[in-house]
C-alpha cells in the first residue's frame, strides 16, 4: 500500500522520467506522477509515453481521456510495464484538453468519469484514482463537488487528489487557472469529513513541508508541483520531516554525483546532458553562487559534446562561495 502523504505534482512538460528519476535521490518515499498522458498519445503515437525507470518506483501515470474502452486499454499497458496506479485527469482547464473532452470539464459529467474507473478497475488490479478541481465555472457549490465524489466513489475510486481551486474553464488561460481563482482548503477538508472511508489529497498554493504537515492534520496527502520543480531540494528533507524517517539526509553534492552518472548514461544511450539537466536548475537555490549555477547549466548544457560533468563545474561556482 503506497503511502501518499506527499506526492510531486503532474505538470506538463516537467515531470518526465528524467525529472522523477533526479527527485527519488531525494526521497525514497514521494510519489512520483508522469506528465499528463492523453489515451491517444499512447494508442496511436510514435513516441515511448509510458517509459520510466525501475527507481522511480512509487510512480502513477496521469491519464487525459473520457472514451472507457480507450482509458481501460491505456490502463492494461501501464499496469503490464509496472505503473503503481493510475490517475485520471479532471483538473486540466486547457482549451485544448477540452476539445479532446477529458480534463476539468469532465466534473460535469461524473457519470462518464465513474464508467471510466469501472472498465479500467476492470482490467488491471492497481489502483484507480481522480485528480479534479473543487468545481468549474458557476458549478462551484460543495454540493457540486459532493455529488461528483460520490458518484465516483460508487463506481470503484477510492483516493481523490483536489486542487483546493475552482477552474474557469473559458477566460482564464491554464497558467491563470493555477492562481486566480481562490483556494478554498475547508472545501477539501469538508469532503474527507463527508467520505472519512476515502483517501483525500489536497493540491494548491502549497510552499513549505510545515504547510505540509498542516494539512495532513485535516487530510490524506499533500501534492506539491512548482514549488518543488523550483526549490527541488526540500524532497531531501520530505521522509524525515513528513513520515518521521531517521534516514541520513542526502547533500546535494552527492544528489549530484548521482545524476552526473545519470546523465552520462542517458547521453550513452543517444541522449542529451541538457534532457536531464534542465530539471535541476533549481538544486541550489538559497546557497550563495545558485544564479551562477543556473546560468552556467543554461549556457553549457546544451552544447554538443557536453557531458554530465557540467552538472560539476556548475557547482563549482557554489562550493567556491560556501
């Protein structure tokens, strides 16, 4: 039973196996999401979508779609190749997720959402589970919220991650949708009160591993996503402060021996340094020098020829200040 007391956000573009690979040095115990991956990409791309690393374990792939056939045969692949669980996106409010009906709009349509849970609990023994928001548009009371829950609680989901926000799902871009709307936690809380049987998650406007602990008096799991893309060290600290674990905290420069080997392994295997490094921009944030460290990965990274050992002169320029 995987424990989600914390877990790292599914964000577009960011959280892919290079990205996840670079945060499980930090913490053996956060849960790892995919980016957001649509039943299309899958079942008629080109590209490896579902690839992850043996140590990314746990990890949960992020599946967009509404057809149940589709969702359930994604399903069935990721559970063969050893995906933990599986996540249902009903919290994106890109007009471009819309047109493809799946993501925030899908909280009108629970019924749809519960058919999805059902055909794809019915093809893999992993668990099922739901990403929404508290509402959308003008359906924003609790007794909106608590009807999408139930309904899909009934069809077989037993955790419900809940960004604490409402989505406009027309006038407000995705990046608006991230902070414009107020967060509402008392909502999410509420709805653990309602469904004490449930797993509740809360997602939204959460900085720190203290705010963490917080919520974690009211609910389930805290999700986190810009804040540790930018500031990625605090997973370092997330097993002992979070699960109370007595581990010795890893210092980054042996997260960066780790990934140096990393990097040089993926370049081995046809890959690029900057592929992986990109992700690690924010490593030294809060050191004296960590402008310099970003600048230099952003400047060398990407040359042909570079290899892992970037990753080092980049810290050069910190260490020289410590």
């Amino acid at each position: 039973m995987i424990s989600h007391k914390l877990s790292v956000a599914p964000m577009l573009d960011w959280t892919d196996r290079h990205c996840r690979y670079f945060y499980r040095q930090m913490s053996k115990r956060t849960v790892m999401y995919t980016e957001m991956v649509t039943t299309g990409a899958i079942l008629f791309g080109k590209g490896d979508y579902l690839g992850f690393n043996d140590e990314e374990h746990p990890v949960v792939l992020q599946l967009g779609g509404s057809d149940s056939q589709a969702m359930a045969e994604c399903a069935k692949r990721a559970a063969d190749l050893g995906y933990d669980e599986i996540n249902i996106n009903v919290g994106c409010p890109s007009d471009r997720v819309q047109n493809g009906r799946f993501g925030a709009c899908l909280m009108a349509e629970p019924a749809l959402v519960g058919e999805c849970v059902n055909e794809m609990k019915a093809v893999v023994d992993i668990p099922i589970t739901v990403k929404s928001r508290i509402g959308i548009d003008d359906q924003d009371s609790y007794e909106f919220l608590h009807r999408f829950i139930d309904t899909v609680k009934q069809a077989g989901c037993e955790h419900f991650i809940v960004h604490a926000r409402k989505a406009w799902l027309s006038g407000l871009s995705p990046k608006q949708n991230r902070d414009i709307p107020p967060l509402d936690y008392n909502r999410v809380y509420q709805v653990k009160q309602d469904f004490a049987d449930l797993e509740v998650s809360i997602n939204g406007g959460i900085t720190t591993l203290e705010q963490a602990n917080e919520h974690l008096q009211h609910i389930d799991g805290v999700m986190i996503g810009r804040e540790i893309y930018q500031n990625p060290y605090m997973l370092a600290l997330a097993d002992n402060t979070l699960w109370g674990d007595s581990n010795k905290i890893i210092s980054r420069e042996e997260v960066l021996a780790c990934m140096v080997a990393y990097t040089n392994r993926h370049i081995e295997q046809g890959g690029k340094a900057n592929h992986v490094t990109r992700h690690m921009l924010g490593l030294c944030n809060g050191l004296p020098g960590a402008k310099q460290f970003r600048r230099y990965l952003s400047e060398n990274a990407h040359l042909p020829g570079t290899r892992g050992e970037v990753l080092n002169q980049a810290y050069q320029l910190v260490a020289e200040k410590l």
